[in-house]
C-alpha cells in the first residue's frame, strides 16, 4: 500500500543542508556533543512538524539559527533535563571532547551570550546587522559583545582576534 | 589567524552520520501514531456523541417516558439511583422541606414531608397551607392518584407536617415520585362566622363574566359575544350577580360582598383579594330547616381588576325553594393566609412493592 511520504525532498534536502550548522551552533552554545545531539534533533522535528514556507535562502538559515538559539536557551530550564549522565556515555563523551582544538575548549570558557555572537559571526560569517535581526537585539548591543568576546579571548588566547 | 582556527576546528564538529536518518525514523513512528488516531478519530467521536447521548438523553427519557424508566429500574436500579436520585431534603428561601417517612401498605402510598425554618428565620410558627401550589409526580407510573393535606404543627420542633396519600390504581407501585411545593402560605388562620342573610337581593341584577373556574350549577351565558377585536373567547362565560363597582378596601381582604335569590337558586358572593401574596378562601355552608349542613350545588370564579390590582371573586350556589328560604342559616369557614414564601422545594423518593 502507497503511504504518503511524511518527509518531501525538499524538505530532506533542506535538513541535510543546515544539519551541520545547527549542530555546530548548538555544539557551541551547550558544549558538549550529547546536549547538541538533542538540539539538533528537536530543531529538525520542530520543523517537519511546523514545514515553514522559506521565501529564501536566507529566511531558511534565520529561522534555523533562531529556533536553535532559543532551544538551546531554554535547554537547562526544563528540570527533566538535568539528567544525569550514565558513567560509560561520559567516558565515551569524554574521550570526544578531548579530541576537540584548545581553541574550541577556549571559547568555550567564555559567556553563553558572547559564544553566540563569536560563532555567528566567524562561522557563519554574519555580520552585526544580520546578528543583531537574528537575535533580536540592537547593533550597538551586539557590537559590544562581540568587542567584549573578543577581548576575553584575546586574554586567554594571548594573541590577536 | 583567529578566525580560520576558528573554522577549521569547528569543520571538524559534525553531527553523527546517521542523525538525520534518526530523526527521519522519529517522524515516521510519529506519523504512524497520528495515522492510528486519525483512524480511530471516528470511531471514538462516535462512542464519544453516544456516551453523551447516554449521558443526557437518558435521564431525560426515563423521567418523560414510563417504559424507558421501567426498563431501567429492571435492569439497573443503580443507574437510575445515579440520574433519578432520591432527594429527601430541599432547602430554599430559608425553609426546609423533608421527607419524614414512606409507609407502602399493598396500594396505597403514605408519605410524610415536614416543613421547618433555617436558622436566622422565622416562618413556621403555626399552621401553614400549601393550598394548591404543589404537584406529585411518579416517574414510571401514570396510574397513581393522590393528594396532600396539612397534618399538624409541633410546636416543640418548630415543624409544620403534610401529609401525602397516594393510591396505584394499578395495583403496584414502582418508580420514583417527585414532589414539588412552590409556594408556601404561613400566618393561617381559620374561623367559623355566621352570615347574615337579613339583606338578600331577591332577583338581583346580573351581569355576565368570563370565568377562571366553576363547577355545578351556575348561570350560563349561551349567546356569548365575539370580542373588541373579532376574536371568540374560548373561556366560559357565566352570569353573576352584578354588585356594582367593587371597593378599594377589598384588595386585603376576605369578604362576603353580596347575597342574592332568583329562580331557586340562593347565591352567595365573596371577594377573596389580590390574590398573588396571600390566600384567602372560605367554605359556604348552609344548614336548612331540617338541620342538614349542606355544601353548595355550584360555584363561580372569576377575577376583575380593582385600582390596577387582580382580584379574585367567587359566587357559591345552593338550590333552596323560597318558602324554604327563611328558614335557612349560612355560615362560612374562612381561611386566611398572609404569608407568602415563594420557594420552589422539590423532595423525590423511591416507590416500590406490590400487592400482598
């Protein structure tokens, strides 16, 4: 019996085209490969679920941003998600996070609002309007995290940003 | 540089290969769910309307229909218990009603229902009257005949008692019985005054009204006339004894306005007042020459309206010859009621048993 296919190709195609992103903005956000992994999977059942109409390209890589963004800040406000983690997942898990770049584990260390501003914007390559539109904040906001991230950084890294 | 650091360690962060074929298979298990509800939508909206057709259609029927109601009391008593419960206490207007005991003798059915006040009230001080402002309903048995009357006032427990009496013509009883009362009269009293008969109109001037009531003999109208507006009356037309306009000072009051005689036919007329807040009725008697106390042969009631207010009249008949006239004496029973409680009490209780 032909059943209706739940997923169109579009749509499919559209996944694997912003999996990787989403999965390195909630890596970034969250920093560890288990919380992403969650993220990544609710950003894309949130959008089979919801099928947004995207006019572009760029209205496509917004909402994923945007929705993984507020996911991901109110991952740790639900109590049910602060399990605990079984013992072999967290040597599994570990061991992955070794294997990250100091540069990653640096960055890390720094605020959860200025991680997102340093990602989208030497990732993702946005700029301080984008970043701001996407965010909902101002410019001049954005631009002061993003001066104040890099500052941190600097500190840290002991080189220039 | 920084920035290309930055982008060649987080190159290397990627989802695991099989993600998307995760969530891919997450959405398929869901689909088949929503699937499973969308199948079963129909069937459950149907079990839904029926259970809710159940729920409120069946009440409906039993207390309306008295097969449905016997079928339900065979099969289950205890749904009946449940949509037809048994209340035995009403409360309302700061008076209780209560069922004070159900006696079931073969037949006949007595039941007992009490009336007392609620604290911080003060109604039932003597003898009340519910006049005819009450209905006894048996769901499931339509050949039940009854009636109620005041029994006593215990003063010691503040409570007025009724009783009720009711006969199964069928002779079972079954079902539930549902007694309401919606008004109730207090400040009753009752006394026994002569008439006097020293100034009746012999061949009184008649005029001719459309009556609430009657029964017996009374004066016909036979050629009744159509209305202002063309319109035939359906109401019963009747000829009493024209008294002239009636006077303000009879909205209060219980009064006998007029005695009249023609044709064999001794009328007595009575105003009993406005009638919405109070009750007022008497009881005509006359005791002839030969010491027989007679009840009337007939009665006429009607309303007319005095400075705005309705009030109610009654003409009462006796068939007397007029030699027999002067030695005829009348005396009234008149009941007065002041008090009106509008409350609306509603009791119920079972019924059941047989013939012995």
């Amino acid at each position: 019996m032909h059943r209706e296919s739940f997923c169109a190709d579009d749509e499919k195609s559209t996944i694997k085209k912003y999996s990787n992103m989403v999965y390195r903005l909630a890596y970034s956000l969250l920093k560890t490969r288990c919380d992403a992994d969650d993220i990544h999977q609710e950003v894309f059942i949130k959008y089979l679920s919801r099928r947004p109409v995207f006019e572009n390209e760029q209205h496509a890589k917004a909402w994923f941003i945007r929705v993984t963004v507020n996911m991901c800040k109110n991952f740790w406000k639900s109590a049910w998600r602060q399990r605990v983690i079984a013992l072999e997942d967290f040597r599994d898990e570990a061991t992955q996070e070794a294997k990250a770049s100091e540069l990653i584990e640096t960055v890390k260390l720094l605020p959860q609002k200025y991680r997102v501003v340093i990602h989208l914007f030497y990732y993702e390559e946005m700029n301080v309007e984008e970043i701001a539109q996407i965010l909902g904040l101002k410019s001049s906001n954005v631009r002061t995290q993003l001066t104040r991230a890099r500052r941190k950084l600097k500190e840290m890294l002991k080189e220039d940003i | 540089m920084f920035i290309n650091e930055y982008r060649e360690a987080y190159d290397k962060v990627l989802p695991e290969e099989n993600s998307i074929e995760h969530i891919f298979e997450h959405m398929q298990e869901e689909q088949k769910k929503v699937s499973a509800v969308r199948m079963l939508r129909p069937v459950l909206m149907c079990t839904l309307m029926f259970s809710l057709g159940v729920f409120f259609v069946t009440p409906v029927m039993a207390k309306n229909i008295p097969a449905v109601y016997s079928v339900l009391e065979e099969h289950a008593p205890s749904l009946l218990d449940y949509i037809l419960p048994e209340e035995h206490v009403s409360t309302k207007a700061g008076i209780t009603m209560q069922v004070e005991a159900v006696s079931i003798v073969e037949n006949n059915a007595e039941m007992v229902v009490s009336f007392r006040d609620e604290d911080g009230f003060d109604y039932i001080n003597g003898p009340v009257d519910m006049y005819d402002s009450y209905n006894l309903a048996c769901y499931g048995g339509d050949s039940n005949v009854g009636g109620c009357y005041f029994l006593t006032y215990d003063s010691e427990a503040d409570k007025a008692y009724f009783k009720l009496s009711l006969t199964s013509l069928e002779g079972e009883f079954g079902g539930t019985c549902e007694f309401r009362v919606s008004q109730l009269l207090t400040e009753k009293s009752v006394t026994q005054q002569d008439i006097d008969v020293s100034n009746i109109l012999y061949a009184p001037k008649l005029k001719a009204i459309y009556a609430s009531g009657g029964s017996g003999v009374k004066r016909e109208v036979t050629n009744k006339q159509f209305g202002e507006e063309g319109i035939f009356d359906p109401r019963p037309a009747y000829r009493v004894m024209d008294l002239g306009t009636p006077s303000e000072n009879l909205i209060e009051n219980l009064k006998v306005t007029g005695i009249g005689y023609s044709d064999g036919v001794l009328s007595v007329q009575f105003c009993r007042g406005n009638f919405s807040e109070a009750d007022r009725h008497v009881d005509i008697r006359l005791l002839d020459g030969e010491g027989n106390d007679r009840i009337p042969d007939g009665s006429v009631g009607w309303q007319e309206e005095v400075a705005g207010e309705p009030l109610l009249f009654e003409e009462q008949y006796f068939l007397v010859e007029e030699e027999e006239l002067e030695q005829c004496k009348l005396y009234g029973i008149f009941y007065i009621t002041e008090g009106c409680i509008n409350g609306g009490w509603k009791v119920t209780f079972r019924m059941s048993g047989e013939v012995q």
